[in-house]
C-alpha cells in the first residue's frame, strides 16, 4: 500500500490525508454501530492521531459508552458523513472511519467486536479475533 492515502466526506467539505497504516481495522456490531452505519456493523481504521491531517470544518457529537467512557465523533456539518471518533481520555489516537478512503483496499478487518449484538445473518469470517463485547 502506497501512502499517503486521500479521503474525504460525501460532499468534499472535510478532506484528510492518511500518511501510515492502520494499527487496526475494527468491525463493530454493536447496536449503535448499526445505527451509526445503518447496516449490520461499522468498520473502524485505529490510527495515530499525528498520522493524518484533516482539511475543513468538523462538527462533534458525543455520547458516553457503556464502558463509562466518552465517545466523541467528528463529522460533516453540511452532508453529516462521520469522519473520525475518538475518546477524549486517549488523544494520541483516532478512530478513522476509513469507507470515506479512496483507496479502501485496507478495510480488512481483523477484530470483530460486540459480536454478542451482531445480526444473525451475518457469518464472521474464519481467522479473526472475535469479542462478545469491548476487548
């Protein structure tokens, strides 16, 4: 993989480039994943807060999980594409919401999470970790 890898929301408000990989590719069927992506799991690219740098005006939203920690949420003000969340106790690094890539060839996941809520319908591929809740 060639980096730095080019991003950005729906409309191109928010542009970022991403200059390493991933530590990890995350899916999470947690129900508020599901809603968040209104599908049967949210895909998460951890990174390094000081490996991409981010073009535009971001709005946040922020909720607190069931773990009692922060969720915080960086996104579109005009077209609401969600570009990063992060936890306000861990600014070192990010979780990038990487379908928003152009090159998407590093969305495989390696860990899925909170399988405990997962969509029945939806088998989990063989020869990734796999956790009924948060690791």
């Amino acid at each position: 993989m060639k980096y730095p890898i080019e991003g950005s929301c729906q409309c191109g408000g928010v542009k970022y480039q991403l200059f390493s990989a991933p530590l990890m590719i995350v899916a999470c069927h947690c129900k508020e994943c599901q809603k968040l992506s209104t599908s049967a799991f949210s895909i998460t690219a951890v990174v390094g807060a000081d490996v991409v740098e981010f073009q535009g005006e971001m709005v946040e939203w922020s909720r607190v999980a069931d773990s009692g920690n922060t969720n915080g949420a960086k996104f579109c003000p005009t077209c609401g594409n969600r570009i990063y969340h992060f936890d306000p106790k861990e600014p070192e690094k990010i979780k990038l919401k990487p379908s928003n890539l152009s090159d998407t060839s590093i969305i495989q996941p390696t860990a899925h999470v909170w399988v405990s809520e997962k969509q029945d319908w939806y088998p989990i591929p063989e020869g990734v970790a796999v956790y009924d809740k948060q690791p």
